[in-house]
C-alpha cells in the first residue's frame, strides 16, 4: 500500500519565475453583483481535553476486567460468548508481553472503560483490538503505546466491517492508532500523536463503504516523520483514506499534525467533508487525489501548509502546492453517488499557505510507467490492460483510462491572507489550475499541452461568487501563467465571475 505522493515534475516549465504583482482596488467581473456572505464560524471539537467520562459502574450484564491481571481483558474475551460487554476498571490494563498478544473481539462485543482505563502496550505489543468480527464497540478506553508496524493499525487492525469507535482516546502508538472497515463510525475520539496516521482508513482486498468520522480530534500525528524516512511516500496524514466508497467526514478539529491534516488517496468516491476545523497542519490541510465525487463545504481553514509549502519554496520548486490540493480528482456522474462533481462552497481559508490547486498530471494514467498509485487503474475500466495502445488514443478509453480534475465548482467561499502573518514575500499567494506538458511514456495520447489545455478550459472547473481578501495570485494552465485579478476574470479564463477582490492585506 505504498503510494508515492504525487506533485509538479516540469519538463517544459520555465527554472523560475517571478509572481505577478497585484495592483488596484476592489474588482468584480459584475458591477450589480453583492458579495458572498461570510461564512458562520465552526465549532472546535475538543475531544483529547474534553473526553466523554465512562460509566463508573459496570453496566448490568457486563463482566467486569482486572487491571492487576496481566492479560485478563484477551482471556476473559475468549471465554465469553459474542455480544458480551466487558467493563474495563480504572487503571492501566495490560495485554500478555508476546509482541503478537492481542485482543480478538467476538461479533458484537462491547469494550466500555470506567473513568482512568487504559490499555497499554507498554512498547511491547504491536496491536490492543484485531481479527475479522463485526460490530465491535469501544468506547470511554484509552489505548496507547503499541508498536504496530508501518501502514498497520493499533485498533481494528484487520479492518474488521461495523466497528464503532466513541469517546476513546488512542495515543502515542507506533503505525496508525485505528484501521477501517466498512460501516465503521469514530466519534468523539482522540486520536493524538501516533507515529503514522490518526487512522489508516484501508482494507486490503475491497473497498470500504458508509465510513462515518464525526466530531473528533486528530492532533499531532505523524510522529515518526514517514515523509522523510521514505522520501515522497504519500504515507501519512492525520487520516489517510484508500478506495472509500461513501464517507461523512464532519465536525472534526483536525491539527498540528506533521504533514498533511486529511488526504483522500486512490479510488475514493462520494465523500462529505463539512464542518471541519483544520488548523496548523505542517502540509495541506486536504489532499483528494486520483479520487471523485465530493462536497466540501462549511469548513473553517486555517494556518495550514507554512512548513511543506515554505520548504519546497525556498528549494525553488515552482509548483503551487496549496492548503486544499485536489489532484486528478473530480466530478463523474458515471460513477454512483450523492453529487456528480466536486463542490467546494461556504469555507473560510485564511492566512495558509496558498489556496486551492487543481491539478492534473499529463503523465498519469492506467498503464503510464508515470502512475505511482501501485497499478491501480480509475474505476471506470475494469481491464485496465486495454489501456495501451493503439485503443488508448480513441474513445472511450482516451477519456476513461485517464483521472480527471473535471466538474469542479469552488464557489461562495472568503480567501483570507495577510503576508505579515504567513511570513511570506512570494509563493503563498496562489490559486490554481493547471497541468504539466505530457512527455512519457513515447506511447502516451495526452502528449504536448492538451492536458493543460482540458483541464484550464473544457472540463467544467469553474470559480466563482467567491471574496478574496489579501495579494492573491492566479495561476492557469501551467507555472508560467501567472495572473491578476484582472486577467484571472478575462477571456480566455473567464473564472470568479460575481466575485469580490480587495488586493490590501488583512482580514
């Protein structure tokens, strides 16, 4: 499940470029038109200081587990019939030292810790909740300090379908602290400072469906620094999602974690990401790549990407890498789900590092040696072998075989940026459309500008109603496009009609 993050690789692109100044005063494309109303603010869902309080007492019919009994919660899980609740004492709980030693729930089992219970793996144990059962609960328990290995999970770490995760505290855990089935719900959970993900939300061999991740708080992960121990790995993030068919993603305070907050990779489609505070996140705040069909609406966003985008400015990469980054990602109405595009509305963005890219890589596609999503292939061919030539440069397959940041409405959203709190001159000013000059493989049929040109003019990608505030630039088609306001608005871009500009810094 290596998948390599995926960015700018200019060939044709000019080594540098100087950004635009911005000059006048307030501009819109429609004289009568009114600006879009600010956004309300979203509330903070402070689950790691705040956590839900366990029942004291064991609920009726519940067996009750010792923390003086090394092992007791594994051993009395085995001798209980499924759907059996187990009421964990205040204290620090214990798992057998075998480093495979492990809890293998029964369908329909309850784990409810009282006030103070912990579940320690004490540096020893790799995983605290696995196996293939359904419909497991845990909830009011702290899990912390197990040492899965890379891309594995703490809890549910087989990806089990139906778990509900609430109120637990899952910390400082080597791997992801939580894996993900189909149907699962986490709420009101504190998933901190775990040394890959918050939660991998990966099932090996299938796709997961109805994933609900509500109201919690995903801080400081990433730990471990996977980025740089596996240069360009795209393996972390606060949550990371792979081929997620249906997720509502809302309510979650997600921040400070080392490199990107929330990142949808692969084949994920019909997603919901609303009501989110993603703040101080060290990359961008949201990646949704290779993926389709979304709403994004209502979140609040903010100081995100200083570290990454600061990083790759002062190399001299020219690529905007953004807050949001949507990377051949877009709207499919072939494929099922509760929106046929991407619709990003009512967010407030301000004072990250840039805005919102959309991105398109030339390069990328079923077969293309340039696709580092594992030999995956997008989900509207079945047999990705009849990508290859010569059936790729005719229909259907020259438009099926490809991702396609296509049907994308950015609208009714405030951009905020003030300078002197970015600490920024150039480079964190950027809004985006672009794609790269197609070179590879000889065989390719999107060689030369035809991506750029698709992506900036004829896939439905449209800004609009929106209000800026700060010295925003914007980029089209390629690096070297670099535009005002103005020109931004003007044929043959014709984007942000019925916007708002006011190029001074400040909120």
């Amino acid at each position: 499940m290596r998948i390599r993050r995926r960015h700018w690789t200019s060939v044709a692109a000019p080594a540098a470029l100087a950004l635009l100044a911005v000059t006048g005063c307030d501009s819109t494309s429609d004289a009568g038109s009114k600006p879009a109303a600010t956004p309300s603010p979203t509330p903070v869902a402070r689950a790691c200081a705040h956590p839900g309080a366990g029942p004291a007492k064991a609920p009726a019919g519940a067996v009750t587990v010792d923390p003086k009994v090394v092992g007791d919660l594994a051993a009395k899980t085995r001798s209980n019939p499924p759907n059996t609740t187990f009421w964990l004492r205040p204290g620090k709980h214990r798992l057998d030292p075998d480093r495979y030693a492990q809890v293998i729930p029964k369908e329909g089992n309850r784990y409810l810790g009282a006030p103070g219970a912990v579940l320690d793996g004490r540096k020893k144990n790799q995983y605290a909740f696995g196996g293939s059962a359904r419909h497991v609960t845990i909830g009011h328990l702290t899990v912390q300090r197990f040492v899965a290995p890379p891309d594995e999970g703490v809890v549910n770490h087989d990806s089990a379908d139906g778990w509900v995760i609430e109120h637990a505290t899952i910390q400082d855990n080597s791997g992801a602290g939580l894996m993900a089935g189909a149907h699962q719900q986490v709420r009101a959970s504190c998933l901190r400072g775990n040394g890959q993900y918050g939660m991998n939300a990966y099932k090996g061999g299938g796709r997961i469906s109805g994933l609900v991740v509500e109201g919690n708080e995903i801080v400081g992960n990433n730990t471990d620094d996977w980025e740089r121990r596996r240069e360009g790995c795209g393996c972390t993030g606060g949550i990371k999602f792979w081929a997620v068919d249906g997720a509502d993603v809302r309510g979650n305070w997600v921040h400070d974690n080392r490199g990107t907050g929330l990142w949808a990779d692969t084949n994920n489609n019909d997603f919901r990401i609303e009501n989110n505070v993603l703040e101080d996140n060290d990359g961008a705040a949201l990646i949704y790549e290779t993926s389709y069909n979304a709403v994004i609406r209502g979140n609040t966003i903010r100081r995100n990407n200083w570290v990454e985008g600061r990083r790759q400015a002062e190399r001299g990469d020219n690529f905007p890498f953004a807050t949001v980054y949507l990377s051949e990602s877009g709207g499919e109405p072939r494929i099922k789900a509760r929106t046929d595009k991407i619709e990003i509305y009512r967010n407030v963005l301000e004072n990250n590092w840039s805005g919102i890219t959309l991105w398109e890589n030339a390069d990328r596609f079923c077969n293309s040696p340039a696709n580092t999503s594992s030999g995956d292939c997008t989900l509207l061919v079945k047999d990705t072998d009849r990508c290859a030539e010569p059936a790729i440069a005719k229909a259907p397959l020259y438009a099926d075989c490809r991702w396609k940041t296509q049907r994308v409405d950015i609208h009714d959203n405030r951009f905020v940026l003030d300078k002197s709190v970015v600490k920024c001159a150039a480079k964190c000013d950027r809004m985006a459309v672009l794609a790269n000059y197609g070179t590879y493989p000889d065989w390719s049929p999107y060689q030369g500008e035809r991506v750029s040109e698709a992506i900036t003019r004829k896939q439905h990608n449209r800004w609009h109603d929106n209000v800026y505030v700060g010295p925003w630039t914007f980029v089209a088609h390629d690096p070297s496009q670099v535009l005002d306001f103005g020109r931004w608005q003007a044929t043959p871009y014709r984007q942000d009609a019925g916007s708002t500009f006011r190029a001074r810094d400040g909120g």
